[in-house]
C-alpha cells in the first residue's frame, strides 16, 4: 500500500468512525463564503478538519474548516465548509487530499463552487456561472510525485473533466428554478495576490470567462480518481482593470453573502436531481 492510500484509510476510518453507516454517494465543496449551504443538511455530523489525520486546514476567512455530513431528504451528501489552497502553503499532494478522502469514502459525484473574478466582460457581479472546463495556470499539479495506481492512472483523461450532461442538467435546474446561470472556462491560478490588468487581459484572450486559485486541483484528483464532477462559480468581483475599484478578500465575501440565498436554492436543487439520475 503506497504511503497516500494508507494515509487515506486512515483519515477515512476517522470518519467512519464518527458517522457509522453514513456512506455518501455526493459531495460538495463550498468555497469563500457559500459554505452555507451545509447548514441546510439534515442529522449532520460535523467534523472540523483538524481533528482528522492528515486533512489540511484552511488558514483563509470565509472558510470554515468543517467537514459535514448529513441528508438532504433521502440523500445522504458530504460538504466540505471551506477548502485548502496551494498559496497556503501545502504540498499539491496535500491539497488534493480532501477530494480523495471524498472519494475513498464513495463519493461518485463531486460539485465543487468557487468565488472567482469576472473576465467575461458581460458578467456582472453576483453571477453564478456553471463551469464547462478549465486552464490550468496554477503552475502545479496535485498528480505531481509517485502515481498510486489503485487511486488511478499515470496520465488521466481530462477531456470531460466537467461532465457534458450535468452542465446541461443544471441549465435545465437553473432555468426551472429562474436563476440566471452563466456558462464558461474557469482559469485558476496560485494567487494569493489579484491578477494585473495586463494578465486578465491575457487570460481573456486564451478563453478563460472567470478566474480563481481553486478548484482546478480538486478537479484533477477527480478526474484521476474517476468521479464525475460539476463546477460552479459565483462571480464574486469584476477582474483586475474591468471595474475601477480595487481588489479585495472584502468584496469577495460580500458578493457571496448576497447571492448564497440563490445558490444554496441552485446547488440544492442541482443535487436532487443529481441523486435522482
Ligand atoms: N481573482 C482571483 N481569484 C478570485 C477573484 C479574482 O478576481 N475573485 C475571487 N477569487
């Protein structure tokens, strides 16, 4: 057993071990301000990261640390209230570890949401954008380092990494429940500083419509491990040099205060009809 998976089994004990018979075939994972989401679940049990065995911590605001399972109806779903990032400082290794435990504890589809910057020019702020693929510019890869081939292969697929159908499903949601839904590519970078004009004006011009320092590597590890995924991103910000003010983790936080009424009805939605097919 490779030193990763023996990690994994025992985080995933950990769990188990908190939430017998809980096995959950969703997840989610709530970025910067939309973690409330996971309030809504039902006999939940809530872990924080920090009492799990090699489970990184979120050092950043707006990100509460907490793993909570519990039932939306019939349907049992795990959340992750607040994510790690690579300019924290972990290994990539270490910042795909949640998604894995995700997966190892059965997760077959994974939503993963995002506060990101606008580049589109026809966003505007407060928009939920549903993602369709990605740019990898963070510079790393959390596959990076000996390949475990029981977790997945050496050189995985990306080519639906955003699986087609479920973009369409959650139009169809979007469109049902009269919540606008953008559609694009999300670009993540490593931050932790904002982007320059110049750069957002690049990033535009290779096709990117929204950018962030999330996500990109969570959906790697997904795809490795062969879970089916869907992004969605709130549009938290105008991109550097679109809006005239500058750029702050304040602003960030605000957006997302206002529009998670909505995105709780979308996602919530989203993954009941997820459950159903
Ligand atoms: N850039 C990068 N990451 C972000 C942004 C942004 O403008 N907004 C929210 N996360």
């Amino acid at each position: 057993m490779s030193d990763l998976t023996s990690k994994l089994e025992t985080c995933v004990a950990a769990i188990r071990a908190r939430a017998p018979g809980f096995s959950p075939k969703l997840g989610v994972v709530l970025g910067s301000g939309l973690g409330e989401f996971a309030d809504s679940l039902e006999r939940a049990v809530t872990i924080d990261y920090a009492s799990l065995p090699d489970f990184p911590r979120s050092s950043v605001h707006g990100h509460a640390g907490r793993l909570v399972l519990g039932y939306r109806g019939q349907t049992p779903i795990v959340a992750m209230q607040g994510r790690v990032h690579f300019y924290e400082g972990y290994a990539p290794w270490q910042v795909g570890f949640p998604t894995r435990v995700l997966g190892r504890l059965g997760v077959t589809h994974l939503t993963v949401t995002n506060a990101a910057g606008g580049i589109n020019t026809s966003f505007h702020v407060g928009d939920l954008m549903v993602i369709t693929d990605h740019l990898n510019l963070t510079g790393y890869n959390p596959l990076v380092g000996p390949n475990d081939d029981t977790l997945g292969p050496r050189f995985p697929d990306m080519s639906h990494a955003y699986s087609p159908e479920r973009v369409k499903q959650l139009e169809t949601v979007a469109f049902d429940e009269a919540i606008a839904l953008r559609k694009g590519v999300y670009v993540g970078l490593s931050g932790p500083s904002y982007e320059t004009p110049a750069e957002i004006r690049m990033l535009r011009t290779l096709g990117a419509d929204a950018v962030g320092m999330s996500t990109v590597p969570e959906v790697i590890v997904a795809a490795h491990m062969g879970l089916e995924v869907t992004g969605i991103s709130c549009i938290t910000n105008l991109a550097a040099g679109i809006g005239q003010h500058q750029l702050s983790h304040d602003e960030v936080s605000q957006t997302a205060d206002l529009v998670k009424g909505t995105f709780s009805r979308l996602l919530g939605r989203f993954l009941d009809t997820v459950a159903r097919t």
